[in-house]
C-alpha cells in the first residue's frame, strides 16, 4: 500500500469499511470507481473501464459516473441488489492541504433507498432484519425508512416462518448479526433474491431508546435494536421520523404461508409477478398513496378478532349506503397527499416548498373531510373524525409564509410570503423601491436626453446599465454618461448615480435569497416537531381510504355483507371468483353456492379439465379473506367461519409455466397443511399426487384426506381426476363429492361451470369421444375396456396395494387395445392402418381429458379426409 498515491492510499481505507458495496468516490465532478469495482460497475452500468496510474505496480482499473447523472447509476446497481456508498468531499479542495478529505455519508441499500424508480407510491419499500436466538427462535423486526414504520415481532423455530413474513412485506434486504447460519443466509440470497446485511451491535442505544418504550420483551427489543443500528449507522443522518416499534403476534392474523398467497394471487399473479390480475388490482380503489400501501398490509394480514372485523363491515355499509357524501369523501382524499412519505423526507431534509405547499393543501382538506365523515352519521365513523387532527397552527403557519407557487430550489428565493418576516420585508422594499427608482430615472433620461427608445436594462456581467441605439448617439450629453460595451446598433453605459442604487439593490437582492433560505430551514425545522402528528393523521386517513375503497369495489361488483358463524358452517350463495368474474365481464360467470357444516368437512370435487374446478376452490378461499380483511364479498349471501389459517396445494400442471413446480415442493406443502391445520382452518387441495405417476398418486391422495378427514377436521375442498376416490364417500362420513358439470350442445362439449353434488359422470372422456364421432365400434370397444378394467384389478383398494408404475401398466393395456384392433383392420387401406397405429400408440394415461379430445379431433380430421378423397 505504501506506494499507492495519498489519494489511492485513501480511497483504499475508506474501501475496507464498505468491502460489500460500491464506493463512488467523488472526484471534482465525477464518482470514481477503483480495482475491482471498477471491473464490475463497468459491466453492471455498461460504462467505460479505464486506468490510472495510482502509484503501485500496475495502472488501477477505473470508471465513473458523472455526479449530475448518479442518481440513475445508482438505482440501477440498487436494482439488482447491490450496495453503494456515497463518498464526498468534507472540504474545500481550495482550503486542502494535501489530499482533499472525503467520508461516507451515506450507504444506500435496496432496503433504505428512499426515492427513485424502484419505490412506488402505492408500495412500502421494507427492510427486514432477523435474530437467531440460543433456544431457537427467531426474532423479526422490519422498517420502511420512507415512511418511518417499525415492526417486531417473535416467531416460533421454523424457519419457514420468517421465510413467510419476509415474502409478506416483500422485504429486499435483510439485516443479520455474524452468528447467523451460513445455510439460511445462502437460502434467503439463492431462493429469494435478498440483499443480507451485516450488524453486530444490538444493544439499545441512547439515539432511539424512545422507540422502544412499548416494546415488553428483550428479545424484540435486541432484534429492533438491530435493525435501528443498522439503519443509523448507514444513514448517517438525523431519522426524526421513526416511529415507535410496535410489537405484533403473527397468531393475531388470519395465517397463509407465502406458497398460499402466491397461489391465491392476493398481491401478485403467479405468471407475470405483476398487480394486474390480482385481489390488490381488484381492490384498489383508493385514491391516497398512503391508503393503496395499508391496502396491501390489510390485503397480507386479514383479521381474526370479529368485533374488528364487524367494525369494518359496518363502516363498509354505511360508507355503501351514503353514495354522495362517499364520493366526497373521495374527492376530498384525492387531495391528500403522502403525509407519510413527506414526514420521511422532512426528517431526512428533503423537502423544498412546493412540498410544504402540498402538506398546508393536504392539512386544509381534514376539516372537510371531518364534516362529510359526520354525514355519515355512523359512530365508527363519528369516532374516526373525531381522531382526524388538523394541526391548526401547522396550516396557519405554512399558509402565512410560504408564497402559493413556489420554485422548486429552496436557494434562490421566491419562497416566503410577504408580512411574514419584518427583516424580509425591509430588504425586498429595498429592492422594489431601487426598482421603482429605476423605473423613474429611464423616464427622466428620456425626457432629459429626447430619445424615445433609451432604455435601461440588466444582465449579469455589467449590472443595471442605459442602451442608447447608434442613431441617438448623438443626443447624449458629453461627460454624464461612461460607455460600457458596444453592440452592433446600440453602446450601453453608466453613470455613477445608476452604479450606486445598483449596489444598494444587489445587495438587498443577496440578503433576500440568504434569509429566504434561513427562514425556509426554519420552517421546515418547525414541520419536523408536526412529524408525529402528520404520522398519526397519516394512519386515520389511510384506514379511511382502505375503507371507502371496499364500499366502491363492493357497491360497484355487487357484493354483500358476510355474516359469522359460530358453527363452523359455510353457507355461500351464488358465490363468484372476485377476479375471474372482473375479467371476464359479470355476465358470463357462471355463480356457484357452496354448502359445508360439520357433515360436509371434505368436498371431493371431480370433472374434466377446464370445466371450474381449480376457479371454484379459490373462489371460496377468496371470499373467507375478503370477509376477514373486512370487505363485502362476491355473493348474494354469505355465512362464514372466521377462519385461522388458509392452506392451498393447486396441481403441479397448473403452474409449470413458472417451472418451479415438482412434486417435491407438492408433498411440502401438504406435508406444512396436515402439520399446521386445525378445525379451524381452510385446506384447498387442488389436484393433489398429479405430479406423480397414477397409482402413487392416487394412494397419496386417498391417505392424504382419510388423515385430514379422521385427525384434522379441517374444512377442506379437495379437487381430483381420479375418479375412484369418489367413492370414498361411503367410508368416510363427513366427506361429500361435488362436482362440476359439462353438457353436449350442437355435438360441442359445453362447460356449464356449474357446481351440483355428486360424483361426475365417470364414462365423461367417451361420452366426448361419442361426441367428437369416433367410430361406434371404437366407443362400443372402449365402454367395454372401462367395464373390464372397472371389475378387474385396477380397483381403487387394489391401487393402493399394487402400486405399480403407470407406464408399465400404461403398455400392457395399450398392447391388449391394439390386438384387439388390428385384425379387424386387415382389410382396411394402409393409410387407415397408420391412424389406427397413430391411435394405438397414444399413452392416455399421461394425457389429459383436453388434450385427449385435441388428438382425437385431428385423428378423425385425417380419417374424414381420407373418406372424402
Ligand atoms: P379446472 O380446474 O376444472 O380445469 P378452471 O377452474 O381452471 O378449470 O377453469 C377453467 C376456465 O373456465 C377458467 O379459466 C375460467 O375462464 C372458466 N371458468 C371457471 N369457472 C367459471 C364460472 N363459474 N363461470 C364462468 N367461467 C368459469
Ligand atoms: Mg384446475
């Protein structure tokens, strides 16, 4: 290191505290990026590796980003996860004696960024960190720097389970200490794509004790501490902003593991990963930043307590049955702008005074909002309103000082109103009045001199001067005037009368500019001791905003208000999937009820492919959580229990499109239902032991719900294509079969997706063969095979024992079908022989009903045409 150049020799120390981030190193007006960074950020950033020479045996590799254009470098390093540390110079190079002095001031993190493409303003943006502790458990804390938000909780030694909430809040950084395991680390980075950061103090510290002061337990306080000391010392600024840390108990929600939701699609569709398509997209009808963010953190954590749940419920309805004050209401929230966000970035002191303009038009809007919510005249309502702060002397103060159309820089003036600071004002008559004089002094030039077009003017590098066009010259008076500069038909000049009022009013001008900022740094200082207030107006407005958003969505979708059963029972009538039924336009969706109370825990639901099944299963899933979020749901009635947990298993088929799906990951997640299920929860089972070959599949499948039926007990809709479990329903007493219906119409299959009990018609893949017309003998054979095969060995109670490969039993029963054939085929044309080869060689088993009928639509096309020719 010693022959490295000072700089390189300090660029090199300051490098050894940051080894996981990007330094950009500030050098005049670029951030410079050494050694290896410089490598990669070149790659990363498409930009130009260079070198320099440092000093040391090798030139350095080298690249930079100019400072005026950083901001997008570093969102895009951001982006993909990485790290960057802000380095700047602390002093004036002019005043450095030697190497100019540079710190960090400041470690930006995908988890702490707070502005920029990545941040939406309808999504918190969540930084995690996680405690190992010796007995096991783990402890979680998170933050959202931008909006102050700061929670903690406990959880049990299953890992999963912070996996769970880590996916929940959609956290892209997770801080832990040195003693964490390497193998959990790697999961989170590998699997999950999370950013892992390091701290080891996890004591608490003076600078945010107060944040934890309702926290009852040492263990949310180490793992808070945690993450506060991360987030200071990376920050590197004052965070006025941070809320007090709440403590919550992940057992006081409405649980659904991360597998669940994702299947769900509560926030995000499982093929683009985006909102559109999902309960989120649905629901959004809020008109704040603030109320789309608790949207998504209601959406996450439905309810389990009723009394809160019917509170939202009755809020729901009253805000659907007062159409015209709800849509004032929205209006006035329109207006409301992120007093989350902006309490953020006052604390962190980015705020200019169009900002301060937005907080004085948010806060003028409460006491209307306050009114329209008494119209209402609903005591939840009442109650809300009454909570609604309007921080009186906040408005008073920002509508006295700040001008209404205000620049955006806060360092060039044209910020504070007039009246508002005596010192100001002096300094601005000052200024106004040297104007006037101006004014005045062109008038008296004019008339003393004769010339109509003399004029006075301004620019930077002469100051106020007098222009005379060329043709005038001659008017001007000898000596009174000193020519300054000489345009192409005109000369500018002075007198010393015009230099000495220019002085007086440039100088004014320069104290207004200074103490315009002065005064703008102290307001800003006094809206930071609001921040607590602005947070907790933040909160009602958002819950109001969540609220009249499930009245919009429910009032304009038709929904109704669910009732709670103390039974356990589930009465739904004409029941709808909230999404599908959008998509698709309501009058096309086929309405389904859904019926289960202590005789019908289990619901085997069969028939063919695409006829509703899977749509069916969610839709109930759909209807418990919007009732339990405390929306109004797709149905024309509705009884639920309030469920504990949602557990769901859809088909491995379904989602291979995401290629993640294998029958490991099945078995997993049924593997977490049967573990984790009570009575009390909801179990959808859509096509389970799919992924593997038929008779391992089956038999799982039979296990799987004889052992949710006997020990669990949990309400549970268990779709299949074996059509042999159906007659599990005369062994198991509280199991039914259901199922969804098809009909002919004009020799086409119809889908009716209509729900009826029962079994489906078992003989369904010939009933479509009849109907593509294959040849009678060809059905008449396969009725004959299905009767052969129904009374021999492949029962289900034989299954179960044999266990055999599907394939092998797939050949033995495809050779018998084309003994049977061919002979009688001897006598038809060659090209027949190939279709019947064609027909014989299909492996049913690995197909499904759809792609059954496909194939034989194209065998029958080819068999037409041959006819035909
Ligand atoms: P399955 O699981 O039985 O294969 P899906 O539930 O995937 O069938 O449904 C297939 C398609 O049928 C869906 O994409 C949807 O467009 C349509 N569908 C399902 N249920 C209904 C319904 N109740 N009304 C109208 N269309 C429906
Ligand atoms: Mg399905």
């Amino acid at each position: 290191m010693a022959t490295y150049t000072p700089m390189i020799q300090q660029y090199l120390t300051i490098k050894a505290d940051y080894q996981d981030a990007f330094l950009f190193f500030r050098l005049g007006d670029f951030y410079e990026m050494f050694f290896d960074d410089a490598i990669k950020a070149s790659q990363e950033l498409e930009i130009t590796l260079t070198s320099r020479d440092g000093g040391g045996d090798e030139r350095i590799p080298m690249c930079g980003v100019p400072y005026h254009s950083a901001a997008n470098y570093i969102e895009t390093l951001i982006e993909r996860g990485y790290k960057v540390a802000i380095c700047e110079q602390t002093e004036d190079p002019k005043q450095a004696k030697g190497v100019v002095k540079r710190e960090v001031v400041q470690l930006i993190t995908p988890g702490t960024i707070m502005q920029g493409r990545g941040i939406e303003d309808k999504e918190n943006n969540f930084i995690a960190a996680v405690s190992l502790f010796d007995d096991g458990t783990f402890g979680f804390a998170y933050n959202d720097l931008s909006t102050g938000e700061n929670k903690v909780t406990l959880l049990g030694e299953n890992f999963q389970e912070v996996i769970n909430e880590i996916a929940s809040i959609g956290a892209k950084e997770v801080v832990v200490d040195d003693t964490f395991p390497e193998q959990l680390k790697k999961d989170l980075k590998e699997k999950f794509f999370i950013t892992i950061s390091l701290e080891n103090e996890t004591s608490i510290s003076k600078s945010f004790e107060h944040l934890l002061t309702d926290l009852d337990d040492e263990k949310l306080e180490q793992t808070m501490s945690t993450l506060l000391h991360y987030l200071f010392r990376t920050q590197k600024r004052s965070l006025d902003h941070l809320q007090k840390a709440k403590s919550y108990n992940t057992n006081q929600f409405l649980k659904i593991d991360y597998y669940s939701k994702r299947n769900l699609e509560l926030t995000e569709t499982i093929r683009t990963k985006g909102k559109k398509g999902s309960l989120l997209w649905l629901l959004d009808e809020t008109k704040t930043a603030m109320g789309g963010r608790l949207l998504k953190q209601w959406i996450d954590k439905p309810l389990i307590q009723k009394k809160e749940i019917e509170r939202r419920h009755r809020i729901v309805e009253s805000m659907i049955n007062h159409y015209f004050e709800r849509e004032e209401l929205r209006e006035g929230l329109k207006e409301v702008y992120d007093l989350e966000r902006l309490s953020g970035r006052v604390a962190f002191g980015n705020v200019n005074a169009r900002d301060l303009i937005q907080l004085k038009k948010s806060l003028q809007q409460i006491p209307a909002i306050a009114h329209m919510l008494n119209r209402f005249q609903n005591e939840d309502l009442q109650h809300l309103a009454n909570q609604l702060d309007p921080c009186e002397e906040l408005t008073d103060l920002l509508e006295r000082s700040i001008v209404d159309n205000p620049p955006i820089s806060v360092k060039e003036g044209n910020i504070i109103r007039d009246g508002y600071n005596a010192e100001l004002d002096q300094y601005r008559d000052a200024s106004r009045n040297g104007k006037t004089w101006i004014a005045k002094l062109e008038k008296e030039e004019r008339e003393r001199t004769g010339i109509k077009s003399l004029k006075i003017g301004y620019n930077r590098v002469f100051g106020y001067y007098i222009e005379v066009t060329k043709a005038n010259l001659q008017f001007l008076e000898e000596g009174r005037y000193e020519r300054k500069q000489t345009l192409s038909n005109a000369e500018r000049f002075i007198t010393p009368e015009l230099k000495e009022k220019e002085a007086l009013i440039l100088q004014a001008e320069e104290k207004i500019v200074d103490l315009e900022y002065e005064l703008f740094l102290s307001i800003r200082e006094e809206v930071k001791t609001y921040i607590p207030r602005l947070q907790a107006l933040a909160r009602i407005i958002s819950e109001l905003d969540v609220l009249q958003c499930f009245a919009t969505v429910s009032e304009k979708r038709h929904y109704v208000k669910p009732s709670f059963s103390d039974e356990r029972k589930i009465i739904i009538k004409d029941g709808r999937h909230p999404v599908v039924e959008k998509v698709m336009k309501s009058q096309e969706y086929v309405p389904n009820d859904c019926y289960m109370d202590q005789e019908r825990e289990i619901l085997l639901i069969t028939g063919p492919n695409m006829s509703g099944k899977s749509t069916y299963m969610r839709q109930i899933a759909l209807t418990a959580i919007l009732a339990q979020v405390g929306c109004f749901v797709p149905a024309s009635e509705a009884i639920l229990p309030i469920f504990d947990q949602i557990f769901t298993r859809i088909g491995a088929a379904d989602d291979l499109i995401s290629g993640q799906s294998t029958f490991m990951v099945e078995m997993l997640e049924a593997k977490n239902a049967i573990a984790h299920a009570t009575k009390n929860s909801l179990i959808l089972f859509d096509e389970i032991g799919r992924g593997t070959s038929t008779y391992d599949g089956m038999a799982l499948a039979q296990a799987i719900i004889e052992y949710i039926h006997n020990h669990i007990g949990a309400k549970t809709l268990f779709s299949t294509h074996y059509h042999e479990l159906t007659s599990l329903e005369e062994e198991l007493p509280n199991l039914k079969n259901i199922h969804v219906s098809a009909i002919e119409q004009n020799g086409k299959v119809v889908f009716l997706h209509k729900i009826k009990e029962g079994p489906a018609d078992k003989s369904y893949g010939i009933h479509v063969a009849q109907l593509a017309e294959l040849p009678p003998s060809l059905i008449k054979r396969a009725n004959e095979i299905l009767v052969q095969l129904e009374a021999g060995s492949n029962t289900r109670e034989e299954v179960t024992k044999e266990r055999k490969s599907s394939i092998e039993e797939t050949a033995a029963q495809l050779s018998f079908f084309t003994d049977e054939i061919v002979p009688k085929a001897e006598k038809e044309t060659s090209s027949e022989k190939k279709l019947l080869q064609e027909l014989s060689s299909l492996n049913l088993l690995e197909m499904t009903p759809l792609d059954a009928l496909n194939t034989l639509y194209k065998l029958q096309k080819k068999l037409k045409s041959q006819q035909n020719s």
